[in-house]
C-alpha cells in the first residue's frame, strides 16, 4: 500500500514548529526588514552608536500599570555581546503608562547593525510575559488572601508552558498546575482530577474511592463535583464517602450551564455545612475573570484560573531609537534623549538622565528605576530566586492598591 503521507513537508531538523535557543541567540527569528537594514550598514561601512528604549503607550488590562517580565531572557539573549550596555526595571517592577509619558523599562546602549536582529526577541520576551504578568497580577487583586491556581498551559502552545506559569507564580498565583513549569521553578504542582477521570470509572464514588487509594497522603482530597448531576447532590454524595478525609470539592459548570454560579455555591456551602462538613474548602473553576473573583471571594475558598492568564494578551512595548552617536534624535510621536525613570512612593517621573533635572529629584529622595544590568556585555546584576521575585511582587501589588499614581515629564 503506498503511503499518501508527503514526507517532503515534513520539516528536516524538527519535530515541532519551535524555534530552538540558538536560532533565537543568533537572531533568526527576526524580521526580513531588520536583515536589510543590517546589509545595507554593513555594505556602506556605517555602524552608528544608538540608544534605544522600550517603552508602552497604552496596556491591554483596565489601569495605566502594569508588571514588567522577561528582563531575564534579554539578559541572557545580550549576555557576552562585547559592546552592549544595558539598563533595565527590576524583574518584577510595576510600570506605568500614559497616553503621554512614556515610561522606558529597558535601555539599551549598541552598534545599531549589531543589535537590529534582536529587536524580535527581546519584545518578544518582555510583551509576553508582561501581559501575563499584568493580567495575573489583576487577578491576585481580586481574589484577595484565596488561592489562586493556574490550569491553563493546556491552551497554550506547549513550548511556552514554562513561561507562562513562571509569569503566572511570580505575579502572584498561589500554585501552578504544569508538570515542567514546577520542575523548572522548583515548586510542587497543584491539581485535582478532571472529569475524564470521573467518566473512565463512570460514576463519580468509583472515581473518588480509586483516586482516595492511589494518591499519596500530600495530595489534597479536592473532588469534581459537577460532572454527571447536580453540583449541590454531588457535594453530599462526596461527603458521605470521604468525610474528614475530604480537603474540598470543586466546581467547573460550564457557562452553558451555570445558572447564577453564586447561587449554586451558596447551596453547596449550606449543605455540607449541615452535615458536618464545615471543614470542606470550596474551588471553583471555568472562564473565571477578576470581576467574578472579586463577587465571590466572600464564599470561595480558592479559584483555578486557566485562558484568561494563560492566553492574556501581550503588551505592546515599543523598541525605539532616542540616540544616535550621542546626540538625541526621535520618529515623530517619540521623545529624543536618554532618559531615567524616578519614583518616590508611586509618582513616577520621566526625566533626561545625568540632567539637572534628574539631580533635583535624587536628592528629593526619589529612585532612579532603570539600574545597569550589562556593561560591555558583562552581566552585572544577580537575579533573585521566583520565591523572592514572587514575595516582591506580591508586596508591590499591596503597596500599589493604596498608592496615589501618576507619571509625568520634567524637562527642566
């Protein structure tokens, strides 16, 4: 029998559509216009000093703040460049944004023909995990001291699953649920059953029993209460068989058959409160956003969230020339000149570094935000553990809740 498989689209060096770390490195994942631009320095021998700046103008999520990640991988994409100088935010950092002040969170120092490639990657990995991390971030708001649990990855391209719950943790998920993800962070990852497991046994107590045997003592007892009758039945069903053995239940209806989800919850909460089951958390899960999180943080334990973070969408930082040979020059609609950002509390000031203007504000007590990271290619700042990244963040995020914000230029 002949195959009706054409192996010539079969790709030659891979399995998957993924770039690999070196394509990235040497930057092949660049745009053709970029590879123009650097044959056509080279071929007229000029090769000019820039300074460049990312920055945004506006933010996909409600608020002009947001949570800046991704400053690692640009450390490590720039690291060892002889030449390259660069100043960054802190991994972590809020960053804010105005229709008219534009806030630089990274800053770099090149030969323009040398850095142009790189453009890609380096926006890459910052609006990705930035968007991640600002949505993640709205979602820890809300939800207050509950947990927050990440189920997302699975729709997500799998090459980027470490990254997306990296963002997800660091921004304040209590939790992850992907395998890589936690191996690579060093953390446990958290999960319960899906309702596949429930459908092989074809009943929920068969399920329940087999996962209560299998599952060692550290894996909590959180069964999925929703999958072949009502939320409010299977909660007592599940209580009858585990009793203090059960940690929670879940509920993941689908929109389609919700109803008023509070409602539903209430009514669980009620009667396995009745029947000695006042110790029994309740999770609740399926197409949660912060505004949900915020109406039923009062009755819920804990919330696995998983598209609406997982699939955030990316901010989109600009990656723009301020200085050529170290004279200020800017496309129309920029600022010209390299710039500090200063901050006291959460009153942000743009400003010319090494100006007049920038000394008043240190000795106000402000702080300058964009700190050297590269010098020469040398990688000149040590980056901190998730575990601490994460606690910053999360500290920031209580400080920013009751901060006064604002950004603004000071020319002079």
């Amino acid at each position: 029998m002949t195959s009706t498989v054409d192996k010539h689209s079969d790709l030659k060096d891979r399995l998957f559509w993924i770039t690999k770390e070196e394509e990235i490195i040497q930057g092949k994942t660049t745009d053709v216009y970029f590879l123009y631009t650097q044959q056509v320095l080279r071929h007229v021998r000029r090769n000019p000093r820039v300074t460049i700046e990312v920055f945004a103008r506006h933010l996909p999520v409600e608020g002009n703040w947001g949570v800046v990640l991704g400053i690692y991988e640009v450390a490590k994409l720039l690291e060892g460049r002889k030449g390259i100088n660069v100043k960054a935010m802190d991994e972590g950092e809020i960053f804010q944004v105005s229709p008219t002040v534009y806030e630089p969170v990274l800053q770099i120092e090149a030969d323009y023909a040398d850095i142009a490639v790189l453009e890609n990657p380096i926006l890459g990995f910052l609006c990705s995990a930035s968007g991640i991390a600002s949505k993640t971030a709205r979602m820890r708001l809300a939800a207050g001291d509950r947990l927050l649990f990440s189920f997302g990855t699975r729709r997500a391209h799998p090459a980027l699953a470490p990254m997306i719950e990296r963002a997800i943790y660091i921004a304040g998920f209590d939790a992850v649920s992907n395998v890589l993800a936690s191996e690579l962070m060093n953390i446990k990852p958290i999960g319960t059953m899906p309702h596949a497991l429930i459908l092989a046994f074809g009943n929920q107590k068969d399920a329940w029993k087999a996962f209560d045997s299998t599952m060692p003592d550290d894996v909590r007892r959180i069964m999925l209460i929703d999958t072949l009758y009502d939320e409010k039945a299977e909660a007592i069903m599940a209580l009858e068989l585990l009793g203090s053995r059960l940690y929670g239940v879940r509920l993941d209806t689908p929109s389609s058959r919700r109803g008023n989800r509070r409602r539903i919850i209430e009514e669980v909460r009620w009667e396995l409160s009745i029947r000695d089951g006042k110790h029994v958390k309740i999770f609740v899960s399926g197409g949660l956003d912060e505004q949900e999180i915020a109406e039923l943080r009062d009755i819920v334990d804990g919330f696995g969230v998983g598209t609406s973070v997982s699939a955030a969408p990316p901010v989109d930082f600009s990656f723009k020339i301020v200085e050529v040979d170290g004279k200020p020059i800017a496309k129309r609609g920029d600022m010209a000149g390299k710039k500090q950002v200063y901050r006291l509390g959460y009153r942000d000031v743009v400003t010319l570094a090494d100006s007049e203007a920038a000394k008043r504000l240190e000795e106000q007590g402000y702080r300058a935000l964009l700190k050297d990271l590269i010098i020469d290619g040398r990688l000149v700042q040590e980056f901190k553990n998730i575990e601490k990244l994460r606690s910053d963040v999360i500290n920031r995020l209580k400080e920013l809740s009751n901060a006064e914000r604002s950004v603004t230029w000071l020319l002079y």
